[in-house]
C-alpha cells in the first residue's frame, strides 16, 4: 500500500562543490575506498558514527530504534529490489576525533554503502571530507546546522528542518504573543554555538535584543551559575540552546536556585522523553519545536504505520518522539533506494534524490530534493508538554 505522495520532474546533479573538493584533497590520509563494495547481491550495509553514550546518548539511541523498525519492516517484505538493509552503528561519545575515526573504520572495515544518521554538526563537517574523497553520501545527519546547508554538497543529504527554520518559528511566536524579554540558553560546542547564531538572526529579524546570552561547558557544566546568571536578566523565556540532560539540569538549577520562573522553549533536538524522564511533573508548561508530525496524528498513514509496526514488534512498547524521526528518516532513505534501482551505486542513489521533486508524509510535512536542494523539509511545529508529559500541539 502506497503511503508516499511523489511530485516533481526528475534532475541530475551535474557538478561538486568545489570547496569540499579541495578540503577532501587533505582527506584525512586516508585513501578512496570502493564504497559501492556496500552493496552486494544479498545487502545493502549503513553505518553511522552516532552518539550514543552520555548525555544525548539515549535520545540517540531512539533514533536508531526508530530506523531498525522500518528497516526490519522492508527486510520482511523483501528488502530493497531483493537486498537486506543492515545498518551498524558506532559510539563516538559526541568526540568529532572519534566521529572520523569510526567514519573511516566503517568505510575501510566495514565496507558500508553509505553514512545513516550521524550526529552532530561538527562531527558532520569533520566527516565531510571523506566523504567526497571516497564518494559516499551521508544521509540524513542529526543536525539542522546552517553551515550545512547554504552550501551544496554533493554527497549530503538533510530530511529535518534546519535550526534556522525552528529559531525563526520560535521567535516569530514569541512576537506574536508579545514576549519581549528572551535569554538564551546554550551549550558552548558547536552544536550549541548553531544554535546561538540561529537565534541571534532570528531575535533581531523581529526587533528582539536578547536580555542575556549564557553557556556552559557540556563537559563540565556549572547550572547553578548559569541560573544565577539568568535570573539576574530576568527573562520572561529562555530560549534553550542544548539538549539531553544538559536541557534538563539547567531547567532544574533554575527552579532549585533562583525565585525566577521564566518559560523554557527547546528546539527539537530537546527530545521529550528525556525531558518526561528528568523533569516528571515539572515538565509541565516547556514547550518544544517539532519539525516531525505529531504522535497522535494517526490519520496520518506514516504516523499509523509507525504505530502498528511498533506494536507488532512489542505491544507494550511506548511511542517515543526520537523514535519516529529515525523511523520517517529511514521512509525516506528507503524511497531513495527504490527509486535507485537493482544497479545501486553512489551516483545512481543520489540522481534518484535529485529526481525526487517533492515527498510528502502529510499535507504539511514535506521533504524537497532536486539537483539544487539537498534540504529536505521545513516543517516546524511548537508543542507543549502537559501534565502528564506528553506533547501538546
């Protein structure tokens, strides 16, 4: 049965960035390797460098629960023009080094086809280079990063909305309802420095100057200063530059520390289940970017399939947030595959997305390919958790 919308006349990609080309002449020291070795009679083998240990490790984690479900489901039926798909995932404890490390160990021992949902934009940028130097397309990284968007690249493909599309979305909201005084929130990495400047454009496109800018070193973080500090701003919103345990433990040294009671608003990466987890009834009141349909849109046939094949495989399995982006990830990676044909090679999938034009999931979440947009989707959303945790849109 059917569930892709398909519009759009096809396109060919006909020329590489030439940026990326001079970046992967230093390639890392590591020679090109046949990635189309990926594919043999029987597979089609996917590896990722992920993070999937610390803080955002079991936010990740889901993500890849959500992609085996779907890929399980293709492999029932038959796999892809009689191919399994197997997909390997390797922790990088969210280290850009390990990221590359694993990346090239997936390539030289693993012979993988193609890179499924990495993380981190950073670790993105880091593999990049060997990624042109050995031709393998990175598919649908966990990034919504603007330094990998405004230029092309070749090999990269995006499925989410960018930080630029939720920031502005946010902001826009926050004027509309006349908020004014809004601090930021942020982790000082590169993930959280993304989205600092997303925020930043998107505060003075609407007239905003933000109140106060505060971070903290993942690594070794101080909530109780960073609360302190944006009490003393006195924001009616803290807009939340982070994810994981990092979004959670701030909220709490807000609430613990300081008579301040701003409201929290998190970009998607903030995963709800996480949030639920930490926080229990506190939860209540934070709202969050979606850039995915809702879970209880089940008249949505991708949301309704989701929903069945999850219960096939565990009836007492919940719903998870994380779970169903890697699970609409995977529906689109596999659109791609199809549409490559029995002859899959790197260049025969990537003018398949390029010929894609338009797939849509719903009337509202749509992913757009074409020989000049790699980007994918646009579709933001804010939800609010209620009180029993659970997102309301």
């Amino acid at each position: 049965m059917p569930m892709f919308e398909l519009r759009g006349p096809a396109g060919l990609f006909r020329r590489c960035s030439a940026a990326v080309a001079s970046v992967a002449c230093l390639a890392l020291g590591t020679p090109a390797q046949a990635v189309d070795a990926g594919v043999t009679d029987t597979e089609i083998r996917l590896g990722a460098s992920a993070v999937l240990s610390g803080p955002l490790g079991p936010q990740t984690a889901e993500y890849g629960e959500g992609s085996r479900l779907y890929f399980d489901a293709v492999n029932k039926r038959g796999g892809i023009h009689g191919r399994q798909i197997s997909y390997t995932t390797l922790d990088d404890g969210f280290d850009v080094k390990q990221a590359v490390d694993n990346t090239r160990k997936l390539l030289e021992e693993q012979q993988v086809f193609l890179i499924y949902n990495n993380t981190g934009t950073a670790h993105t940028a880091a593999i990049l280079p060997l990624a042109a130097d050995t031709k393998t397309v990175v598919f649908s990284p966990v990034t919504g990063a603007a330094s990998l968007r405004d230029t092309q690249h070749r090999h990269l493909f995006h499925v989410r909305a960018s930080y630029a599309d939720e920031a502005r979305y946010i902001q826009t909201q926050l004027a509309q309802v006349g908020i004014q005084r809004v601090a930021l929130f942020y982790q000082d990495d590169a993930f959280g420095k993304a989205l600092q400047a997303e925020v930043r454009k998107a505060a003075a496109a609407q007239g905003v100057t933000l109140a106060a800018e505060v971070s903290v070193n993942p690594k070794q973080p101080d909530f109780n200063a960073a609360a302190q500090a944006l009490a003393q701003a006195q924001p009616q919103v803290v807009i939340m530059g982070t994810g994981g345990t990092v979004f959670t433990d701030l909220v709490k040294a807000v609430r613990q520390t300081t008579p301040a009671r701003p409201s929290f608003y998190g970009f998607s990466i903030a995963g709800v289940d996480v949030i639920r987890k930490e926080l229990g009834a506190s939860a209540r009141g934070i709202v969050l970017a979606q850039v995915f349909p809702a879970l209880n849109q089940l008249s949505v046939p991708v949301v309704a399939e989701y929903h069945r094949l999850l219960k096939e495989k565990n009836p007492d399995a919940k719903p998870s947030a994380p779970q169903f982006e890697g699970f609409v990830q995977a529906r689109i990676l596999v659109e791609g595959l199809k549409r490559a044909g029995r002859n899959l090679t790197a260049d025969s999938f990537i003018a398949a997305m390029q010929g894609v034009g338009e797939v849509a999931l719903s009337s509202k979440f749509v992913t757009k390919y074409s020989a000049k947009n790699h980007n994918g989707a646009s579709y933001v959303e804010l939800a609010i958790v209620d009180h029993l945790g659970n997102l309301r849109y």
